[in-house]
C-alpha cells in the first residue's frame, strides 16, 4: 500500500489484506460501513503506518503527509457541501484514535475542531443557532485545550459549575448564548495563564496539533497500563480518523448514544443502551449528565420516568434497531454502537465488538450457536478463558443481614467487599500490601485504569450503564455500581455521604453489581452454581481439547469439588493436611 491515507469510502480498501492491522478498527470498520451504504459521515482514516512514521520523525508529522491530509480534507469538503475554516458554511471534523483492538477511553479525541472565533458566529447564523454555536466553540476549547495544550479539565468544569450556580440553574442545557460567550471568554484567558500561549484561531493549525496529539496518546501512560493489562504490542500504533461533524446538540429534534445489539452484562437478546437530547456524545461517555434509556422496556424495568428513544423519537427507533441487525448480521459478533441524531437525520458515528461479562460472553455464544450466526468452535474462540473464573466467584448471601446505605445503576454484576479509597494510586498502594479495596470515584476517567485495575470494585455517583466506568469494569470483570445519586463524594475530608449515613476512606463496603445496593460492611457470600450455557460451553471444549484434566487433592472435599467441575481424576495428593 503506498496510501497512507484512505477515505472512508475509497475503492482502495479492497486491496488491503489486513484493513484492522492498517487502518485500525475504527477506520476499518467506517469504511466498511461506508461501503455498505449506512448513514456514515463523511471523512478518512490516517493509518498506523503514519503513526509509525511520526514517532521515526521526532513525533513530527513530515510536509508530505500534511499535503495528504489536506487533500483528503478536499475530498470531505465536497461530500458535505462545506469547506474547512470557511466564513458562510464552515466544515468542522472530529479527531479519533482508533487502535487495531478496542481500547475504550485510554486515547484521545477532539470534537468541533475548525472552530473559531470568527468560523462559531458563522455557524451561528448558518443554522440560526447562535446557542448552539457557541456550546460547541465552549466545548472545542474545553477538549482542546486539554488534550493538545496540556490543560487540565477541572480549570473548565470550575467555571462551568461556578457559573451554574450564579444563574440558579443545575444543567449545562439550561445556559444561554450570552452565558457560554462569558465563559469562552474565561476559558481563553485560563488557556493563556497555564500555557503563556494564546488559544489557536488557525484551523489548519489546528487539525495539525489534535492529529499529533491522538498519535502522542499512544504512548500516554493509561494507554500503556491499558496495553500490559490487555496484552497489547506496543509496536502496533494507533490510526487517526478524520470526520465531519454531526450535531446532537442543536436542540430538541436532536440526540446522542451508546447502544449495544445486545445486553452486555447478562447477554440477553435486545438491543440495550442509553442516549441523551441535546447532548454532544462525550456527555454519555463521561456520566457529566444522566442519560435515558434507549428502549421502553428498560425505562419500565429501572422505574426511570425520562423518556425512552423509542418513545420520544419513534422513526429513528426503528431505523436504529434496522441498521443494529444488519451490523450484528455483518460481524458475527455484539455490536458497541456510537450513533448521533442531527434534525431528525440519524448517523452512525461507529461500530466495535462490544466489551461483555463472562456470563455475557457465554449466552452470547451460546445464543449466537442457536441462532446459526457462528460455529462452536468459533463460540468456544471467542470467549477470554481468563474471564471465565469470575463465574466461579461466590454472590451474596440475601439471607444474611444487609445494610443498604445507597443504590445506584448495576453496571457490571459480581459482589466485592474492600476498604473505600477515593483515589487510584491508593487502590494501588493496598493492593500491592494484599489489601482489597472499593474505588469510589465522582466519575473515572481513563486516568484511573491502574485503580480499576487493582481495586475488587469501583463505585461511581455519576455516569449510566455506557459510561466509562461500566464499559472498563465489564471488560475487566469487576463488579460496578455507577450512577449513585444518592451518593456525595467529598475527596478533600475522603469521606462520602447517603442519606443517614457517613463512610470514611478505610471503612469497609460492599457493592452489588448486579443489583446496584451499596452495603455498610463486609457480607457473607455463597457458591455459584453452574448455569446449563457454561455447561454447553465446557462441554464444546470438551471435544476440541488435547489435554486431560486432574486435579491437585490435600481433602476428600478437594476431590468431590474438583470432581464436581470435571476433572478427570487425581494428578498430584498431598498428605500432610489429612494427617492434621
């Protein structure tokens, strides 16, 4: 290939033997929808060979590969009718990674970049939303400034929640354009305090700073942590993705989501996820405001009284669920779906094999079997054998008595008990003295994956079942409750408070993934039993397999245990305990 870059929907891709190793599973899976005439907005795929290259180049982007990029800006600028930096219809793009394999949250992205100063008021007048306009130049700077220049994101959040507060009001929707004018103003002059530089007005410039910034997320250190918890080479690289931009926060007629072809964490065959009206996707993602369910059944089950996408936008509901079997159908696989809704017109911003729990991987590729979608033996690949221990691990015992301080969402299922910490380095710091630990965080941001990681729990007061939080522990296998408001977390005195109760960092918890209880003290826990889909699975295994299995035995309980599980007779016996 002597293309570095590719269009989304470029003839090229068909001579491209591995497209996700090329052009990352974002850009790969883009195109390819592209290709099969989904509502996908137009834009290109900078490849990980350019990655490569820019990391040999002194992590500089070399004249011949911007002269690319602004070609295939050209291109974009003519499939959308807008131009680039332009006073009358400004085009303005988002800036992605997109890494060979799904790394949720660990690199960046840049949303509404091409806006300044001048190109916001021209937006403004464009879509006679001049609101609008300026929430997106707010966002920009916000993301911008923070991924490129370094600064970071509570300097904003301050003066967003600060300015909240003068007005009376308690959600960003509910400022006006003169109020976002303000605080532009005050994001600019914070920009040049922390950085001594002005905010850049230059789009070129721009795009330049965001695409390098994306290849210099590579190697940040959550991405890093990521890749050795993961098992990922270091050596791959990640693509860029260059897209126009569509908006889901222009008003009413507009939405946001995340949304899954199936449930995530149980596996069960309906279309499962959470969108917001007026939002920009980032919002879902980072739990900044609670969503609303996607379907009317989810909205029933968790007593929520916000309206469903199928309810509030019904056309598009249907749309959706259309284009969410044909994805399911083209990949074999869970689909993670990211989709935007601009004045009624619904796009699809991108697909990824969804991340799942054990018990989800399982029934997927059970159901999946049944369904003729995949063969056994690709059921039995497809399920992380290392993830397959968590359906082993104890659940409470309901019988015992239960303190439930607080609820939240049950993101992601299991039961641990630990010590509350409010910080990642100190789930850290007890986990390497064999200490378990639950991390309580306001939201987690990709900064916090050595935590999550070391943590038996995390607990989280804001964020719904699609955000940050949710989606790392599913992938993880840690249990979550996310979304808890009745939960208020004071990180400078580390304590939280319920209703009637107050926890200090040390004190111990207990958290209910699958329910959403949050529980004072350590509870008593019982054995899980085996469901008939784990059974069917070992079983496929069984006839694939090599190996015999026997087991280590110290007791006879040892035996009839392993006995239980399979194990086909007794390989080593050690005696010292039975003369005990």
């Amino acid at each position: 290939m002597n293309k570095l870059i590719l269009n989304f929907k470029s003839k090229e891709f068909k001579k491209i033997k591995n497209p996700k190793n090329f052009l990352g599973g974002k850009g790969a899976n883009l195109s390819q929808m592209g290709r099969m005439g989904l509502p996908v907005p137009s834009g290109f795929t900078i490849s990980t060979k350019v990655c490569e290259l820019f990391y040999k180049n002194k992590k500089k982007l070399n004249s011949k590969i911007v002269k690319n990029i602004q070609k295939e800006l050209e291109k974009v600028e003519k499939e959308s009718g807008k131009k680039f930096g332009d006073l009358k219809n400004p085009l303005l793009v988002s800036v992605r990674s997109g890494a060979r394999v799904s790394m949720p949250g660990m690199m960046d992205t840049i949303l509404n970049l091409g806006l300044n100063d001048k190109t916001a008021l021209a937006l403004g007048k464009r879509t006679s939303n001049i609101r609008f306009a300026k929430d997106s130049y707010r966002r920009f700077i916000q993301m911008y400034s923070n991924v490129v220049m370094g600064v970071e994101s509570y300097n904003f959040e301050e003066l967003i929640e600060n300015y909240k507060l003068t007005k009376g009001v308690l959600l960003d929707t509910e400022l006006d354009a003169d109020d976002w004018d303000g605080l532009i103003k005050d994001f600019k002059h914070v920009v040049k305090e922390k950085t001594k530089k002005e905010f850049p007005q230059d789009v070129y410039q721009q795009l330049i700073g965001a695409i390098s910034a994306v290849f210099l997320s590579w190697e940040s250190n959550r991405a890093k942590v990521y890749r050795k918890l993961n098992h990922i080479s270091s050596d791959w690289g990640t693509a860029v993705n260059v897209q126009s931009m569509v908006f889901g926060n222009m008003g009413n007629d507009c939405a946001t989501g995340v949304v899954f072809t199936r449930n995530p964490s149980d596996g069960t065959n309906e279309i499962y996820g959470e969108y917001l009206i007026n939002a920009q996707g980032e919002d879902v993602v980072a739990g900044t405001r609670t969503p609303q369910y996607i379907t009317t059944k989810a909205k029933k089950e968790s007593s929520s009284k916000e309206s469903s996408l199928e309810e509030s936008m019904p056309k598009i509901f249907k749309e959706l669920k259309k284009i969410l079997k044909i994805l399911e159908k083209h990949y074999k696989d869970m689909q993670d779906v990211e989709f935007t809704v601009e004045n009624q017109k619904l796009w699809i911003l991108q697909t990824r094999s969804g991340k799942r729990t054990a018990k989800s991987a399982v029934k997927i590729a059970v159901d999946m079997v049944k369904e003729k979608i995949i063969s056994k033996k690709q059921a039995i690949l497809r399920i992380d054998p290392n993830t397959l221990e968590t359906l082993l691990h104890p659940s409470l015992d309901e019988k015992s008595e239960l303190h439930v301080i607080a609820k939240g969402l049950p993101a992601s299922p299991g039961a641990a008990s630990g010590k509350v910490v409010f910080s990642s380095d100190e789930a850290e710091r007890l986990n390497a003295v064999m200490q378990n630990t639950i991390l309580v965080r306001i939201e987690t941001s990709p900064d916090d994956i050595h935590g999550m990681h070391a943590a038996k729990g995390i607990l989280t007061a804001r964020g719904g079942m699609t955000s940050h939080a949710a989606v790392v522990a599913r992938g993880m296998g840690r249990p979550c409750v996310s979304g808890s408001s009745e939960i208020e977390i004071d990180y400078k005195n580390k304590l939280f408070k319920t209703k009637n109760y107050e926890v200090k960092e040390g004190d111990v918890i207990t958290i209910d993934g699958s329910t959403g209880r949050i529980i004072l003290g350590k509870v008593k826990t019982i054995k899980p039993e085996i469901s008939t889909d784990f059974s069917k699975v070992l079983n496929w295994a069984d006839s694939s397999r090599k190996l015999k299995i026997r087991t280590n035995s110290e007791t006879p309980l040892d035996s009839k245990i392993a006995r239980e599980f399979g194990a086909e007779g007794i390989g080593l016996c050690r005696t010292e305990h039975m003369f005990f």
